[in-house]
C-alpha cells in the first residue's frame, strides 16, 4: 500500500528523493537557465507549511460517517488536514502552484479507504444518500486534475476513495500468463509480487513508484518501454469496475468479437463511470536483462527516420526515444559537471562536432529488455539500423543515466518552482507524415506562448512511444514565473499549447489523460456525437452523477 | 464494387466456385460420412428457383421512393426480386436453409445503394421520415444473422443500405503506411488498389472474396493471418460512421488516451450505431514471399503446447492452425485420392505412425509471409521450436492445400445440404489454461447435442488466431438433417453448442459476431449494466432506433 506519509505532499514524488545534482551543477544549471530565460533566478518565495493550509471544517453528519466506519472500518475513514490535503490535488503544475501558496479551492470532506469491493459498493451507497460526489484516488499522481474534489452545483461536497487498500494479488496464472490484482496496487508492490513468481506487468511510466494499476487503467497509462510490452491497454485482459448502479465486469478471454469492448469504455473512463477494483493483466517473464544506448544525428529529421525505421523492423526494441535539439542542448548541460577540470561529456560532444553532429543534432535513447540473447540481438540489430541511418554511437553512458533517472526527472519540476522557474509538460500523438511539421508548429507555437505570458521561455520535445503509423510528440516548457499571477499565466499558456497541438491535428493527450485540464477541448477532439454517446453511458451506470464530476465528460 | 450477380443468391460465395473434388473423391467422401453417420448420404430435395419464392410487395409510398432516387439515383433503388432476396439473408446455415426452401420471413422493402457519404445520411433522414428499420449491407457474408431484415414493432419494414458503392481509395499515406478507403470496397478490390502501390491491409478473413472493410469493421473481423498483420481492430486507425443524428469521426493519430477509445465503440457494433462509410487502416508492404508448412503432433496436448511456445517466441510467424484429431482425421480424408492405386498422403501418413504418430495425431498448418529474408528467419526458427515441440515435419503440401482452399471450405457446406448434411460452425476463444479442457468440454457437448437433436453427427475443431495469454478455437459440426423440422434440429443444436461454449468460460464470438443468433446471449457475457451503457449511447445516436434493430444489444 502507497504510504502517503513517505511522498512530498506540496511536491512530486518520494520525500528525499531528488534529481540528485550536486551543488557545482545546480548553480551552473541556474546561471545558464538565467541566460536563456534573459533574467536572473532568484529564489521564489518559501511554500507554505502544511499546518498553515486554512481548510473549512467537515461537515459530514454523525450517521453518514458511521456508516462509513462500518463499511471502512474506523481507520479507512479519515478527516485529517493531511489526508484531506494529499487528496486534495493531483500533481499538476497549478496544483504545485496552489500547494505551495496553501490557497487550494476545494477539499474532499472524507478520505475513505475501502478494502474490498464490496466496501467500494457500500461507499457508492453513502454517498448517493449523503449527495457526495465521488472522486475516485490512486497514487494521485495526475498532471491534468483528474482527481480534483469538484463536485456539481446541487452536491454537497466530495469524497476522496482512496484505492490503495485494494492491493493483493489475486491470482497467477502462469500457463496463460496472466495475473489478477485488486486496482489499488501500486507499481513496485505490483512488480515485486511479480517477481518473486518469475514475471514482470513491464509497465513503467514516470509515476511509477507512486502510481496505482487502477489509474494507470483509468488514465490509459503508457509505460515507458511501452514499445515492447504495449500500453496498458494492450497489457489489460478484463476488469471488474464498481459503479453506483452495480458492477461492470469483462470476462478473461484473450478476444472477443461480441460487440462493442467494454474494456475499452473503461478503459480511460477516469472515474466517471466508477471504480476499478479489480484487474487481470498479461504479464511477460522477468527480464533477465537490459541494455540502453544513446546514439547521435544529425537533425530531428534524421532521428524521426531513423526511430521509424527501427519500429517498422519490428527488432524487438522496448523504447526509442529521440530528443529534439532544444531537449538535447538541454540535457547535456544537466550532464554537464563545472567542478571537473577535465569534463568527458564535453570532451566527447567536442569530437562529435568534427564529424557534422553539430548545431541541430538530436540524441536518442534506445534499448531492449528481456532474456539474454533476445536482447543481445535486438540490440545489435538496432544498432546497424541506426547506423545506417547516420546515427553516430554514444555508448552505454547515456542509456545508464536515463536508466537510473526513469522516476527522477519530475524533481526537477519542484527544484525549479523553488527558483521561480515553471516547468510544464504536454504531449500528444501524432501519424509519421505529420510528426514533423506537428513538432515545428507545436515547439513554437509554445515558444511564442511563453513569450507573451511569460516574457520568455525555452520550448523543447522528444519523441517516445512509438507506433507502425505515427508517435508521441513529449514536449516541455520553462518560463519565469510572475507570482502575482502565476495561475493565469499557466493557464494562457496551456490554452495556446492545446490550441497548438489540436491545430496540427494531434490528440490533446497520448498518455497524460484528460482531467480538468483537458476537458473543454474533448468535444473538438471527439465531436459531438461520440460525446453525447459517452454522456449516455455514464448517465446508464452513474444516473445521479456522483462519479468524478467535473472531469472528462 | 461486388458484382451481386456473380455470388450465389442460396449459397456461400461465387458461382462457379466450390471446393473443386474430383467425383471420386465426393462419392467416396459421402460414402465415409454415411458410415459414420450412421446412415448412407442421399440427395436432399432440389432448392427452389429464386423467381419461386413468393415476396410481398414493396408498400413504399412513390414520394418516399422518389426522395430516395434523389438520394441515391435512378440505378440506386432496387425493389426487383432479386435484389430483395439477396439481401433478405446472410449466410448462416439457417439462411441457407430457407433460403433453399424458398420461405424467408422477411424481406427488404427496397435495397438502397448510396455512392457517398451524404446519400448514406440522406437514407437515414428518408427512412427516419418514412419510419423504416436500416439494415446496412456490405459482402452480406454475415454467418450469424446480422443482415436479417428485421423491424421493431411499430416499424413500417426494413431497408437494406447497400455500401458497396462506397468502393474508393480516399487517399494513401506512404509515410505513415495508413490507406483511408470507403468503407463499402470489398476484400480483392482493397488489396489490388494496395498491391498497385506496393502495399497489403492482410486482413483476409473467409468471406475475403465477398465481404468489405465496413464489415470487417462492424464486425471485429480477424483474417486467417491474423496473428501476423493484426485483426481489425489493430489494423483500423479511424472511420467515419453516419448515424441518424449525424456523423462520428475519430481523428487520424496513433494513440490517444483522450477518454474511452471511440474506435473500439464502433468496432463490432454490428450497424447498430450507424453505417462505417469510411475507414483509415494501417497497411504493411506487400508481401514477397509467403511460405505455410504442415507438422504432426502426436497430440492435441502436444500441439498447443507447441503452438502456445510459437506465439510466445514472437518468432513472426503470421498464422498457426492446429486441427484437433477430428479435424485431423477429416482433413485427411479430403486429401485422400481414392482413384490413385498409390495414394502418397496415405503412404506418408502411415509411416508416421511408426514413429508414434497413430491416433490422436494433430496436424498444424503455420507459415509467414513478408520480405524474402524475414519469412526465411521465420519459418526456421518456428520449425526448429516445433521440432523441439515433438512436431514431425510434413513438409510444403499441407500448406499449398492450406492457401489453395483458405476461400474454398466454406463452399463445402453447399455441397454436404445437396446431400441432406449440416455442416456448421461455430467459435470462442479461451485463455491458455482454460483451452483444453475447454475443448474437450465443447466438442463432447456439440458431439452429445449431435445425437440428442440429429440421431448423430461428428464435431471437431482447431485452434487458430493465437495470443500471448490464449487463442480462438474454431468448431465444426456435421449432422444429418431431418428435413421436416431443420430450423428446430437446428436451433437446439446451436442452443447447446452456446450453453456449452458460455459454461467453458469463452466469449460467444472471437470473430462472427452477434447478429441475432447470439443475441439472447449477450447480457450473460456482458452483464445487465454494461449492456444498459451500450443501449444508453445506441439510444444517444440513434433515438428512434432505426439502426439494424433485432441485432446485437
């Protein structure tokens, strides 16, 4: 079970944990962000203490919280300001911005912790007599609000249903390789149970240590090596979701033509249509090893070639990703170490220029898991193919640095807010025909947009995840914060941003999901018909509207 | 566009097309049914004359028909006897059954062929107005029911919505390998507008040669090399579906976690939704080579085993059958030459039986198709795994016959109702764990309803359409027909094969569909809610619920 107490509740990820960049660095990080953004950081002001966060009392009737006690017990029913701040928010970039000022909108009334379906069920009954919305909570690692505590006009407030009780394995099923979880599960409880049977889910997306099965589902998570074991909706046998009108579940059979797939009307459903508490997933044998490699070109044009032709070869490549110029300039100066005389990433990158990897060229990531020889072939492979296609080898450094930094990369984020610096990310999708011109049109436009919100900023993007017909554009963005009006100028941003990647004909996400963030937009991505069509269905299992109001839909 | 005069009105297929046995081999193949059977083979009555069936009038008023040549043109409405008997059935053996009998049901008011994607919606205005059921009609290969002219009570009659003037190539996208076609091209037509540009879908189902992309669609169709090219719904990126309150499109990308995926809504939703007019598919280069091969088991155990190793080796094998003994037995019969003194297969087969081979055998057809090299690497390390797998090598004959007749079986069924034989079929897929007890299970019930409901019959079966975590196991059955109650023997037959099939744990339909002959089904394999959610947002398009009604939900 996720231990809250353990993860930053103002901040990304685990309490301690960091980019770990020494201090040489993270001056020289400063001084060159400083250039870029044409100003000094400075510190910004101190976030606020948890204990200074104002909330409003609960206000829950004696009865309603006993019958929540008899269906959670007395300990999965919780009113504290801590419970109700960490359920408070996902972890947005607003949602950082509010932690850290302590002036939040809404809190849930109650964190309930069910842990078992039908306590799940007894909690959708509560509070459809109590009139409580229900926002439905994993790791509650969402960056586009998927668990804000909104409740509709008419509701009394919301409820957080804190999945993380519901976390045992229950069965394996080793002959079909499958596995059966409670959705509470979070990532490395779910692959340690795996690994002591032999197998790995192999889903690793950057939330991992502090992300649950049930979101990564209701979110249609993609890991990070999603190219070789498949996104979570690939990995997805069948489910069991409680909704307030009863339980919808999907029979464990590996294709069905029976209509329509209701996996997939789940899958992605964020909590609006109800809770999942149950999932069976396709599980691969543990991999006995891995192998990542960095490999240079000269342009973003070059490495899109490259990275597609690796993925039509079908090698058995787990993850290919291909930073543009921006992100690569970028991530050699993180790599870069001011208190080495002699600095061998400088040395290297100097050599490289002498053979045409200049201005403009673009590192990728590439890498293969599995048993020993698989991977040892599919690596050679990717390597002749890649060299072909101009790439130029930088060895094993830089796959072991982005090995070892997976999960860390987000601490940057808060690192950076301490500095005064946003960063904020944004992704989409995109066919191989369109991919490039959708980068160019996308980068600047969220230059532009940083100009004239922010007065400056530094846009950049890789590609990762991707498919026979197109990829995952991942984009990032730094600006200077003005603190007097830090969330509208987030929010201008954010609208130019998806303005920006539907106009190039993208998707508003390829993995992140849609929340609050995304939600105006849906119906310019889907129409209106396949909205009303979703509506419907929801209004079918969720007649009242209680389920994860104000998302989505 | 599918020459409608060109495919047999009461049977499967092309006319002039059939299975093409000498007559040596059909006597002695009757002969050996008749003995297994239990009682000698003699031709059944005579089927009747299309100009024989009786068919009420088309009660259209003239100023409806009139809207709907506007619509659709002058060549565009059909009433004559022909066109409404074609498309009064699909192709299951019940449709067969009446349709030699002369005594259908029901019929199409008028068949409707609209040339693009406005005249579709201008039909569902016009049958809205003039409150007549839309039955959407592509190959019409439909083997369980999906076509039937039904109409909800209250409803004035039934349209049948031919799409298979909606035959174009919109436009191909090289670089990102996708095709957008309308949806109402068949299977050759597709693939030789992508063979002239170097490309193949490779979705080639059974009803390839008379069924269309839309249909494919509708009904989550798989092709025989499925587990290679994908089956549709890993092949579809996009479409674009007319319902009677307008259009649903998705947007061409790769993925998308923007919500429920819309795609997979409309993936076998069997024309209840709305009509597929268009539809953007993944295309892979055109295959140079292809290559299938046969290998013996000793067993059915032993076969899945190997087959179960194959797929999890992701050697790039695209398709792998493995008969049952049964299947095996018959196969062999058919391959037998009666007239030869020296029949080869029968010579080889008894050799194998020295190496233990004997009863019990399994045979396995798998091959690979693609680039010369690819399909070499393929097919030897698959051969390699089997022989691991204790398969004995038959050589490159199993897999000629294999591609020679992948269209042809079904034209046996024909034949085998010439002589008073059922023959019908029936799937599901199970996972691994499950698969052969499974198997036992279902061949045992179709094998007891045989005798229970025909006085005998033979039942086997094979496993095709593979998967990491279980496969599709396709049934056969052969019983004789007692003419004076058929549909009933029928009925009942089919009523205890899906009872059977349900109490294994398998879906109703890895890839036939629902139609009408499943349709009593549905809220077992689903369950009651997420039946509600489909019926919430058919209702949600289709208010009046003109789409395809008596099918599916």
């Amino acid at each position: 079970m996720i231990a809250r107490e353990s993860l930053r509740w103002n901040g990304w990820g685990r309490l301690g944990e960091s980019m770990h960049l020494t201090r040489a660095r993270e001056a020289a990080l400063l001084a060159e962000l400083g250039r870029r953004l044409g100003r000094p950081i400075a510190r910004a002001p101190e976030p606020v203490e948890l204990d200074a966060i104002k909330l409003p009392p609960p206000k829950l009737a004696p009865e309603i919280l006993a019958r929540m006690r008899a269906a959670c017990g007395e300990d999965g029913v919780r009113t504290s300001a801590f419970e109700r701040v960490t359920h408070a928010t996902g972890r947005s970039l607003p949602d950082l911005m509010r932690l850290r000022r302590g002036e939040l909108d809404a809190f849930p009334e109650v964190v309930l912790y069910p842990a078992e379906e039908g306590a799940v069920a007894a909690v959708l009954r509560i509070a459809a007599d109590a009139n409580l919305a229900v926002v439905p909570f994993g790791g509650g690692s969402s960056v586009v609000g998927g668990v804000a505590p909104c409740f509709a006009p008419g509701q009394a407030g919301a409820l957080a249903l804190d999945t993380t009780r519901l976390d045992r394995l229950v069965r394996l099923d080793a002959e079909s390789r499958t596995a059966t979880f409670q959705a509470g599960i979070d990532g490395p409880s779910l692959e340690a149970v795996l690994a002591a049977r032999g197998f790995t889910l192999g889903h690793f997306p950057q939330s991992f240590e502090h992300s649950t099965l049930g979101g990564w589902i209701a979110t249609r998570s993609a890991g990070q090596q999603s190219d070789g074991y498949g996104a979570i909706d690939e990995l997805l046998v069948c489910l069991r979701v409680v909704t307030p009108t009863g339980v919808i579940r999907t029979i464990e059979v590996p294709r069905s033509a029976s209509g329509p797939e209701i996996n997939q009307l789940l899958l992605g459903s964020e909590g609006a249509l109800g809770v999942v508490v149950e999932a069976t997933v396709r599980v691969h044998p543990r991999a006995e090893r891995f192998d990542e490699r960095g490999m240079l070109f000269r342009s973003f044009h070059e490495g899109v070639a490259a990275v597609r032709a690796l993925r039509r070869a079908e090698i058995g490549v787990a993850m290919a990703r291909l930073s543009d110029e921006g992100e690569t300039e970028l991530s050699l100066l993180l790599r870069r170490d001011p208190s080495r005389r002699f600095d061998p990433t400088a040395t290297a990158l100097g050599l490289t220029e002498r053979f045409g990897y200049g201005a403009g060229r673009c590192a990728l990531i590439y890498g293969a898991e599995g048993d020993r020889h698989a991977v040892r072939t599919a690596m050679f492979r990717a390597r002749m193919l890649l060299l072909r296609h101009g790439g130029l080898p930088l060895g094993r450094g830089p796959g072991r640095s982005w090995r070892r930094d997976r999960y860390r990369t987000p601490y940057l984020r808060d690192w950076l807010l301490d500095h005064g610096v946003a960063a904020d990310t944004m992704e989409t999708a995109l066919p191989w025909s369109r991919l490039e011109a959708g980068h160019d049109a996308i980068v600047r436009a969220l230059q532009t947009a940083c100009v004239r919100h922010a007065g400056g900023g530094l846009a950049m993007a890789h590609l990762s995840h991707s498919y026979l017909d197109g990829a995952c554009l991942y984009f990032t963005i730094l600006y200077p914060i003005d603190a007097s009006r830090d969330l509208e100028q987030w929010a201008a941003i954010k609208r130019d941003a998806t303005e920006a990647i539907l106009a190039a004909g993208g998707t508003l996400s390829h993995h992140h999901g849609i929340g609050v963030d995304h939600k105006e937009w849906m119906t310019r991505e889907r129409g209106v018909l396949a909205i009303e069509a979703l509506r419907a269905a929801k209004s079918a299992v969720d007649p009242r509207g209680l389920m994860n109001p104000g998302k989505l839909l």
